[in-house]
C-alpha cells in the first residue's frame, strides 16, 4: 500500500475492469476492501462534481457479489442515494436478505430502497421469504361456498364472493421452479421470468465452464506484470503473493 496502483479516481474516464478478490473463509483483510470502497465511491463523485459537471462520461458499475463478505462499507446508506446521479451504480448481491440487515443493522432498509430493482433467484430464509411475498401483493380470487342440509325437507345453499389471496405466499416462493426467477422493478409490477440459459451468451466460449484453457490465473498474471522490459534486458521484479 506504499504506492498507488489503482488510481480509483480514472475509473470513471475510460472502459476499465478491476476484479477485487478477497477470501471467502478468511476476513483478516476483509477491511481494506471496505476502505477502497469508500475512496472509490468517494473519489468518483468529487472526479464527476468538479470535472465533468455532476456526471461521469463512462458509467462506472459496481458488481458486489458476496456483499455481506466485503465488511461494512462506511455511510453506504448515504453512498447509494447519491452516486446513481454522478453516473454510478452499485448491484448488491446476497445469499439472504438478513445478512444485510446484520452488517448495517437498521441502515439495512435505506439501503434496499435506493435500490431501483430486485431479483430473486431463490432461497428459502424466512426474512426474504415474508418481505418478497409481502412485496409481491395481493390478488383477487373467486370463492365459492357450498351448503347441504339432508333432512326431511333436503336444502341446498350457494354463496359466491371474491377475495384476496398473496400472489405468491410463502411456501410457493419456496418451492419455486430452480429455472425461474422473481425480477421486481420500480413503476412496474413485479413478474415471474425465465432465468437467462447462459450456455446461450456468444461470449460463452470464451469462459472456464466452456473449456478448461480459458482460466485466469491471477498469480501468474502477476508474476508476468513484474517482469518489466527495459533497453532491450529483462529485469523481473518479484512480487510475493
């Protein structure tokens, strides 16, 4: 961390890629990535407010997959109200919709509201479960009630009314197809979709599920940055891993 490597605040000024990757199992340094987060968001709306007018010439997009892995990112509730208007966009992606709600407590609902739509994928936690089913609505339904009196004068009654039921409850959200998916966005009412056949992308070919060949090796990408060519000699800089 002696140096600046990433220079955060060009992210904004050309098509640029920047893979974050931490551990899943160890969250020693699981406070650094936060950190960058924070001069990231904080660096691209002072780049966007005093340079370009209030807005980024390219979109920057932020794909936080493992959200509730990064560690808490400081005033993030405030972050994703304000970014979206400097051309900035955050996608939160969760296991569960309570880990959320167990990092930034009761932040956790700000956050969910700035957030323009939602997708969900599956899962059976109760949490996500009662919000998603509550979210969904109500439809109206016909029900009809039968009655028969068997006596010495037989009677038959009909009583017909409409009602309202949850347009998906609890237990169907739970035993939804693996295929299918609950997409929610903002103005629109929410739908039942298809997920997206992956196998189908023209860019398919080109990833690891595709052909083993097509792994990226981090560790020797590197090692291969390291090596920097001058006047014709090579000179190999270790860089420890």
């Amino acid at each position: 961390m002696s140096e600046d490597e990433l220079e955060l605040d060009i992210l904004g000024d050309r098509k640029t890629a920047l893979f974050v990757i931490i551990s899943d199992t160890d969250e020693t340094f699981n406070f650094v990535v936060s950190i960058m987060y924070s001069q990231l968001f904080n660096l691209l709306c002072d780049k966007a407010d005093d340079v370009y007018g209030g807005r980024l010439p390219i979109h920057v997009r932020c794909l936080l997959d493992e959200f509730a892995n990064i560690g808490l990112i400081p005033k993030f509730e405030k972050l994703i109200a304000t970014i979206r208007s400097r051309e900035i966009s955050a996608s939160i992606i969760l296991q569960a919709q309570s880990q959320l709600k167990a990092i930034y407590k009761d932040n956790a609902d700000t956050i969910v509201g700035n957030c323009d739509s939602t997708l969900f994928l599956g899962g059976k936690e109760k949490t996500t479960l009662k919000e998603l089913s509550e979210t969904l609505g109500k439809e109206t339904i016909d029900l009809y009630n039968t009655s028969e009196t068997r006596s010495n004068q037989k009677s038959f009654g009909l009583n017909y009314q409409k009602t309202g039921k949850e347009l998906m409850s609890q237990d169907e959200i739970t035993v939804m197809d693996g295929g299918k998916c609950i997409f929610q966005l903002r103005g629109v009412r929410p739908f039942l979709s298809d997920k997206f056949d992956i196998t189908r992308h023209k860019n398919y070919k080109l990833l690891e599920d595709y052909d083993k060949k097509n792994v990226f090796d981090i560790e020797r990408y590197i090692k291969r940055k390291g090596e920097v060519i001058l006047n014709g000699s090579s000179i190999i800089n270790r860089v420890d891993i």
